[in-house]
C-alpha cells in the first residue's frame, strides 16, 4: 500500500527520472558521454527527490560506468561502489549482478585484475542462477577481456565465445559486437588477420546501424587489417 501511495503522489517525476536515465545509457551505448551525463545528472536529482534507492543504484552505476569509459577509474570505483551497496541493502539480485560487473570494470580500469576477476566471478555466478543471460554474456565479456590483457588466450576465447552463443540466443547485438570485437583482437595478436576481420566487422556492422560514434575508428582498423592480409597474400 505505501508502494502504491508512493507512485500515485510521485508517478510522473518518477517516471521522467527512469526515462531521463534509459536516454542517459542509450548515449553512453552510442559513446556520447557528454550527452549522457547531463541525462544522468537530471536523473539523479530527480530520484534523490523522491528518496526513489532503487533508481539511484542504478544511475549511480551508470555513471560509474560513464567515469569507467574515461579512465577515471577512483571516481568509477566510488559510484559503483555505492551503488552496489544500496543494491544489495535492497536485496534485489539482479541488480547486484549488474552492480559487480560494473565495479570489476571499473577495477580493470585501474589494473586491479584480481578484484576485477573476483567481481565478475561474482557477477556471473548471480546471473547463472537466476537466470540473467544478458548479463552472464556481459561478465563473460569482462572476463574475456581480462584474460586477453594477461595473454592467457585460449580462456578469453572460451569466455568470449560463450558470451557470443548466449548474445546470438537472446539477440542482443551489444554483447554480440563486443564479443566479436574482443575475439578479433585475440585472433589478430595470434596472427589470423581474416578471422580477425570476420570477427571485427560484425562489430562495426553493429555500430552502423546505430550511429555509434566511434564506428569511424573502428571500421578504419578492420581496413588496416584487409589491407594488410592484402599485402601479405601478394607476398
């Protein structure tokens, strides 16, 4: 009854926060940070208003993904942290899933590679037992990328892969271009410029098609790498 108390007095600015924060990450996915922090500020006020936890975990969690694409890893491990925090006051276990991962991003960031192993360890297990493939995909991803970065490639390639099977199952391009991006860079360390491409330009295919700002950057690599296997079949 509270609950319902609650959204009938504070409905429409609840609403307006949860939606300025959605536009907020929609920007951060296209890497128009600039945009998606002024969202995520107004979200933010918004909810802290209301006095509205549940929805300031996770702003607090996007804006600590939001210092993690920065580099500002101290800040990023702040927000994720307390965003964590008030998830699990909550008791809500998804949104702990979610949390972990992010605060083991933003421990990668800094290159604490054991706290960001055991926060997506974390993350996964959550996701395996309540079901949450997207995000069993995205810590599958961290992890990948955390074994490429210590050069141990043959688990980033199992991460990686089953984090591609789970993307391409419940059709989710996000985690399907970072898996595939994250895969051709393993393939190109190890020499394989064509499966390198292959694997790149799904990646980039997906950027297209949603306008992401850095798919110039990228599809100049994946051309860099057709010129070179180019070369080298004229060899």
């Amino acid at each position: 009854m509270q609950a319902l108390a609650f959204y009938q007095e504070h409905g429409k600015l609840y609403a307006a926060a949860v939606r300025k924060n959605n536009i907020g990450w929609e920007y951060t996915c296209l890497g128009e940070l600039e945009q998606a922090k002024r969202y995520y500020d107004d979200s933010l006020d918004m909810c802290r208003q209301l006095g509205a936890q549940n929805l300031e975990a996770s702003i607090l969690g996007n804006l600590g993904y939001y210092y993690t694409i920065l580099g500002d890893s101290e800040k990023a491990i702040e927000l994720c942290g307390q965003s964590l925090e008030i998830k699990r006051r909550l008791g809500d276990r998804e949104d702990e899933a979610i949390g972990l991962h992010f605060v083991g991003l933003a421990y990668l960031t800094v290159g604490e590679i054991e706290q960001a192993v055991r926060a997506q360890d974390r993350s996964l297990a959550i996701a395996k037992r309540i079901g949450a493939q997207r995000i069993e995909a995205m810590a599958l991803i961290a992890l990948g990328q955390v074994f490429s970065l210590s050069r141990e490639f043959e688990k980033a390639q199992e991460h990686l892969q089953s984090a591609l099977t789970i993307a391409r199952r419940i059709g989710a391009r996000n985690e399907e271009g970072r898996s595939c991006w994250e895969l051709g860079i393993i393939y190109k360390q190890q020499g394989d410029l064509e499966m390198a491409i292959n694997a790149m330009q799904v990646c980039v295919d997906y950027e297209t098609d949603i306008g992401h700002a850095k798919v110039k950057e990228h599809a100049a690599q994946v051309e860099q790498l057709r010129q070179r296997l180019l070369e080298s079949k004229a060899e």
